[in-house]
C-alpha cells in the first residue's frame, strides 16, 4: 500500500509557497512605488532645474538694462574725460546715486582699450578686460555667487562709437529673490556647491548650484492609491492560493517528493543505479519528464566530470610547458624546486641540480635571426631531455636557460649524466639548424652531498656559480660548484644578493629610487632628475654594479625594468616628484628592442602632462639592433617622451653613429668631464661637443664637483648639468636655490 503524505505536509507547504508569492509580490509592487517617487520626483527637479536656469537668464537681461542705464549717467561720462577725482566719485557719489541697486557688490570703469580707470584698494575687479568678449559670467567667492557684467559706454554723440565700459558685480541670490517667486524651488535652500570658482559661464553656472524642490502633495496621493492597490492584490492572491491548494497537493506534492527523494539519492551516491520509479504514472506530463532528465543528468555529469578531469590536466601543462620547446617552464621548476626542499632537506637522500647555458647565444640570434634561434633552442632541449634518465625532467628556466635535478648517490654519478649531455649536443648538425658555428654549452653541478642539513637551499646559486665559472675561456665545460670559485664571482652570485633581487625582480620588493637634480645652466634651476636604483634590505643598500652584474648575468634585464618603471611611477603619483620638473628613466638594451616596451612604458604617459619624461639609453643598446631600438624610440617620441643618449664617450663611441639615433639629448660621460683638465683632452672634446651642438642635440655634462669645472662646460655651450656641485642622490629629490653660494 502506497504511503500517504498527511494533510500537514501539504499545508505547510501551500503557506509557505503563499508566503513567497505575497512577498513577491508586494516587494515588486512597492518597488514600482518607489520607482514612480522616483520619476515625479525628478520632474520636479527638472522643473526647478529649468525656473532656475530661467531666473538667472532674466536676471542677466534686468542687470543688463540696469548697467545701459548707469553707462548714459552724466557722471560716468565725466570721469572718462577726467579721472582725476575717480576715488571720491567712487566712494562718495557712485552707491549714494542710487542707480545701482544695493545687491551690486562692486562697479569699475574702464577706458576704450580696457584699462581701468583707476585702481582702488578695495575693488576686486581685474584691472583689465576683454573687450572682445563681454560675455557674462559668473564667480564664486566664499560660498556667494556673484554676477560680472560689461557693458560698453557709448559715445552720445555717434553711438557706433565707444567710450569706454563699465563692469558691475552683483550678488546673484540677493538679486534673484527681490523679483523671482519660485514656484518648483524652496528658495531657503538655494546655494553653491563649491567655495571659490573663477569664470562660470553662464551655461555651466547650473552645474555649481544645489536646492531643494518643494513638496508636492500629488506624489503622497500616487502612493497612498498603489498601497490600496497592493491591498487588492494581496485578496486576490489569497483567492487563488486555496484553489491551488487543492490542485497541487493532489498532482504536484507527491511526485515532487518522490523525485526529491532520488536527488537526494544522487547527492549521496553519484553513481546511482536506481531508476526512479515510483509504482504509477505521475498524472503531469512535465513530472515525467523531470523524471527522465533527471536519469539523463546524471549520466551526463559523469562525462562531464571525466573531461574536466581532462581538461584540468591540459590546462595544467599549458601553464607548466614551455610552449616553444615543449619542457617544462620556471614556474614549473620553482614548485618542483619548493618541492625538493620540503622532501630532501632533512632526508638522507642525495640530489644534484644541473644547469646548462648555450654559449654566444645571443650572437647567433643576433646573426640569424630569432627564427634560427628558436631552432637551436628546440634542438638544444630536445637533445638534452633525451639524454637524461626516465624520469628525470628538463625545465627552461631562462631564454637560454635550461636545469635538471636528479638523484644521485655520489658527485661521479651526476658528472656521468653531464658528459652524456654534452656528447650529445656535439653530436647537434650545425648545418640541419642553418648555422655554421656548433652548438656549446656550459654545465653547472651543484650536489648537497657531504653538506649539512638545510644546505640544499643554496644548490640554485651554487650551480649558478659554476656555469659562471665554466663559460669563462680555457675552462672546461662542465664544473662542480666549490668555496674556490665561490670566492671570484660571491659578489655577484652570493645567496643573500640572488633571493634580494629576485624578490626585487617578482614583486618590486626593497626596490628604493633615489633622485640627482640635473640643472640647467643658463639659470640654476632644475630641470628634471635621474632616477638611480638602490636595493635597500634591514636597513642595507646593495651597491648598483652588484645589482645589475647578477640581472646581467641572469639576462633579467627586461623584467628588473619593469619593476623599477612601477616604482617610478608610484613615486610620481605620490608627488615626490615635484611639478613642473621631470624625471630620466634609464631604460636598458634588451629592454629598449622588446616587443612589448611600449606598451610597458605607456604607463607614464598620463603624466607627461604635468613632467618632462627623459629616457636615457645607452648607445651601445642602439648599436646592437639599431633597426629595432629606432622603431621603438620614434613611436616613444610620439607619444611625448624625450630621449636621452647615455655615457655617451665611455666606450666606442662614434659620431657617424649619432647621425642615425633617433635621440634629443647627448649626455657626456663623467669620464670624458673629468679629461677636461687636460689640454690636449679639452681640445677634442670641445670640438666635439661643438660638432654635436651644431645638430641640434642638447648636452648634458654629468660629474660636475667644482664651479672651475661647471663654467668650462658653460663656455662649451652645455646646456645641462649633473653632478655632486648641485646635489647627491638622495630619495627626497633636492630643490635649488635660485643662485648656488660662491
């Protein structure tokens, strides 16, 4: 016998399906109250939008005549032709004339070409106008609202000639309500929104005024009559709740809690074999097939739970492989890395890291072409993972860069996997790749064997130290990690100095900007500063040639860019840059010829219009890949930076190069500055700077210390100057006076 649900099942069920449609119902109701407020509510406003607008505009028109009528007074003909007594007129026959009402503030005469006729202590007026544009206007000063009005003073004799103007200056409220009853606008709650404002037009005066529309009874009877109307619906609604009731308690609740039963079936086993069944037919169609579906769903759930599963693991290699040479990537490696560390640290199982780096990559890149060096890099992979053990994974940790870490048993066992890597990529066709020179590479070892409990974390730095070491001429090309050659390169791979920088590289973190005035030497004043990089870690500043060897040496040069560029950037945003200044950005090689730099550097260009924006590049960057670095520099050009040619003289320099360099500014070397004193030196750097003068560069000379040295470079027609005479860098930008001391 089929078991029957009792009558306090249907019921609660019945009121609480009442409960949800009442309140439905009435929730959308007083929503449509709400929303009709709303409408009559803003009809007022506009209304009273459009009074006030109208008010003012008449208020213009009254004003207007007032001034004609001031301008044909005997008196105010006389002072244009003589102005001698202007203050007394002014203070003792002007307001007691009675012609200007006493809401003007303020009233001002002026000769034909503008000028006021005399400038009295206490007016506020400007001393000149426009007398090309007499368009009224509004002010506001301390919360009250003011209207300046011109007006031209004719000649009574030829009207098409004019004498002169006068200007008026009203109190805008006083005036409106002497005449205006507002019928929209409680006129108490008239006033400005902002304290002080100069030269409203007349159009936007609306936009700084605030008011209160008066109450209208209209809107309370809308609302009064849609709660009856909320009253008669929720009748209604009841009417029909127990004609449902009786419906669905018979067609609807027990086959409802049948299928209830069986979902919660489902959500206890989702492999659930049973077919719901229920001994009859449900009488409702729909039930039916709810039914049926229900079977089908779950079916269908468990195919899609199996290629999620799938998709889950595509996914994963998509952002754990290296898509061009199909290894793993250095995210991969750095959670295989933190894995290492958790399992092998304090366990008596032995590892090895190997690092390997494609010696003169760059310069077959450079030579071929990127599409040749991504065949070696392929090449390169391909060769190595095949001579690894199973199971042993290769990840590309760099563009060059690739790692592997193994198990070993003692230091022979990881050298026997090294030799075998290196066999094999002697054995890479040079020709196959479209090169004529053979593949080389540098293997790094680095093993915690033999070392102390915890040691396993410097395994990264330590095999650093070793391809370091093993791409230096006459070394062989596979070397174990030691204290000897720890010693020669701890400057530029120790641990602390590696984690700091890549912190610093990751996240920006410790990255400090310190900032050096460079003036201008016709008046001392600062033109803009040079952004110079510091570390700073517990209160210590890495020096900047430890920093930039390891991002050198770890070709993280792209990457370090883009964290300095977003420190700059907060520093502008913060305003520690001061206005009307600037900044130069040092922007290096590989930076300037990545696809994506102008794109990174797009973030300063919002305040190019408030600072001078220098990037400075070095000319060795531009020599390496002139085509590229030209490219980029005029679309920056564009945009509104300017460019800066750095160290020029430290290195190769020649000035059949500068003739193709796409740069606004030539800035000197401090070894060519501190050559000066030497005669024959100054000769040709004089002449040289006169050369480059003479194409329309600026000069900027850096390492200026003495004033015997600032006018040398005066006199040789410098524009710029940096140095310690004018400040050190420092993290507070340093503000000049006008003239250094003597």
């Amino acid at each position: 016998m089929t078991k029957q649900l009792s009558i306090k099942h249907y019921a609660l069920g019945f009121i609480l399906l009442y409960i949800i449609v009442f309140i439905g119902s009435s929730f959308y109701a007083y929503n449509d109250i709400n929303h009709i407020n709303q409408k009559l509510i803003h009809a007022y406003q506009e209304k009273g939008r459009h009074e006030l607008i109208d008010a003012y505009k008449h208020l213009i028109m009254q004003h207007q005549e007032i001034n004609n009528k001031f301008s044909n007074w005997d008196e105010v003909h006389q002072q244009l032709d003589n102005s001698s007594f202007y203050s007394f007129w002014y203070t003792h026959l002007l307001y007691n004339s009675r012609l200007l009402p006493d809401y003007y503030q303020e009233a001002a005469l002026y000769d034909n070409q503008g000028h006021i006729l005399v400038k009295l202590r206490t007016t506020t007026l400007p001393e000149t106008i426009a007398t090309n544009q007499l368009t009224p206007y509004f002010i506001i000063e301390n919360n009250i609202a003011y209207l300046i009005l011109t007006t031209p003073i004719l000649d009574r004799d030829n009207t098409k000639k004019i004498r002169g103007y006068v200007t008026t200056k009203s109190k805008v409220f006083s005036s409106l309500l002497k005449f205006k009853q507002f019928n929209f606008i409680d006129s108490d709650s008239l006033k400005t929104t902002v304290r002080k404002k100069d030269s409203i037009p007349v159009n936007d005066f609306i936009q700084y005024l605030s008011y209160q529309v008066k109450s209208n009874n209209d809107i309370q009877t809308i609302t009064q009559f849609l709660k009856q109307a909320i009253t008669r619906n929720s009748i209604i609604l009841i009417g029909f709740a127990i004609l449902f009731y009786f419906l669905i308690s018979f067609f609807l609740s027990r086959p409802l809690l049948e299928i209830s039963r069986y979902i919660d079936e489902l959500d206890q086993d989702s492999e659930l074999k049973r077919v719901l069944d229920t001994g009859h037919q449900f009488h409702i169609d729909e039930l039916e097939k709810v039914r049926h579906s229900l079977i089908q769903y779950q079916n269908k759930l468990k195919k899609v739970y199996l290629n999620l599963d799938n998709k889950n693991k595509e996914l994963w290699n998509m952002a754990h492989r290296d898509a061009l040479t199909g290894v793993f990537n250095r995210r991969a490696f750095e959670e295989h890395w933190q894995h290492v560390q958790d399992i092998f640290s304090d366990s008596r199982q032995r590892i090895a890291l190997l690092l390997f780096d494609i010696n003169h990559f760059k310069s077959i890149n450079d030579t071929y072409g990127h599409p040749v060096g991504d065949r070696v890099l392929q090449a390169f992979s391909e060769t190595i993972q095949h001579s690894l053990r199973k199971g042993e994974k290769l990840y590309r940790i760099g563009g060059d860069e690739f790692a592997t870490i193994i198990q070993v048993a003692k230091p022979e066992d990881a050298l026997y996997v090294a030799e075998r890597c290196k066999k094999a990529i002697k054995n890479i066709i040079p020709r196959d790749l479209k090169i004529k020179e053979p593949v080389v590479a540098s293997i790094g070892i680095a093993h915690n064997i033999e070392q102390q409990s915890g040691s396993i974390n410097d395994l990264l730095w330590q095999a650093d130290v070793a391809v370091y070491e093993a791409k230096k001429p006459g070394k062989y090309h596979i070397i174990f990690y030691s204290k000897g050659i720890d010693k020669s390169s701890n400057s530029i791979f120790s641990s602390k100095i590696n984690n700091i920088v890549y912190d610093a590289v990751a996240s920006g973190k410790d990255i400090v900007m310190f900032y050096q005035p460079i003036i201008t030497l016709s008046d001392h004043k600062v033109d803009y500063y040079e952004a110079l990089l510091r570390i700073q870690k517990d209160n210590e500043i890495i020096p900047p040639q430890n920093i930039f060897e390891l991002v050198e040496a770890r070709k993280l040069e792209y990457e370090f860019d883009l964290a300095i560029f977003k420190t700059i950037e907060a520093d502008l945003k913060n305003g520690k840059i001061p206005e009307q200044t600037g900044v130069s950005i040092n922007v290096s090689g590989p930076s300037i010829i990545h696809d994506n730099i102008v794109e990174q550097l797009s973030l300063f260009v919002p305040y190019l219009k408030w600072y001078k924006i220098v990037l400075e590049i070095t000319e060795t960057s531009l020599i390496t890949n002139m085509i590229q670095a030209s490219k980029h520099i005029n679309t920056l050009k564009k945009q509104g930076f300017i460019i800066a040619l750095d160290d020029f003289g430290s290195g190769y320099s020649s000035i059949s190069y500068l003739s193709s360099m796409p740069v606004d500014i030539v800035k000197f070397d401090i070894s060519l500055i501190q050559q000066l004193g030497d005669k024959k030196q100054y000769s040709i750097i004089h002449h040289l700077a006169d050369m480059i003068h003479e194409t329309g560069h600026q000069l900027v000379a850096e390492g200026i210390e003495t004033e015997q040295t600032e006018k040398t470079i005066k006199n040789m027609k410098f524009h710029y100057a940096q140095g310690y005479l004018y400040g050190k860098p420092s993290q507070q930008p340093v503000k000049l006076p006008a003239k250094l001391p003597s």
